[in-house]
C-alpha cells in the first residue's frame, strides 16, 4: 500500500469522530457542516493535484449514472 493512501485513511478515520463531537456540541450545526463540506472539497482537490489526476475524470460515469 502506498503510504500516501495509508496517511489519508488513517487521518480520516481520526477525523470523522472529530467532527461527530463538533456536531454534537455547536450551537449552529448548519454552518458547521458547510464548513467541513468545504474542508472536504479543498482536500480532495489537493488530492487530485497532487496525484496528478484528471479532475473532470468523473463526469465521464454521469451517463452510466443516469441510465441506472
């Protein structure tokens, strides 16, 4: 396994619990959310640069989506 990959899940798996005791105990849980949603977004953008991927490679499923 390469240990890019081994970091990610590992940092994800610390990081979900984390965000579950944020949820819980915020007065806003909306805002929150969007905060780590944008989070999310940031990160895996970076992830795709940095393993030099295609961005717009996953809109190539949408038509196999839409069929299903």
């Amino acid at each position: 396994m390469d240990a890019t990959v081994f970091i990610l899940v590992i940092v994800s798996g610390l990081l979900h619990p984390v965000r579950e005791v944020l949820l819980k105990h915020n007065a806003y849980p909306e805002g929150l959310a969007f905060a780590v949603m944008t989070l999310f977004g940031v990160f895996s953008g970076l992830q795709v640069l940095a393993s030099g991927q295609e961005p717009w490679a996953a809109l190539q499923v949408w038509p196999a989506v839409i069929v299903s």
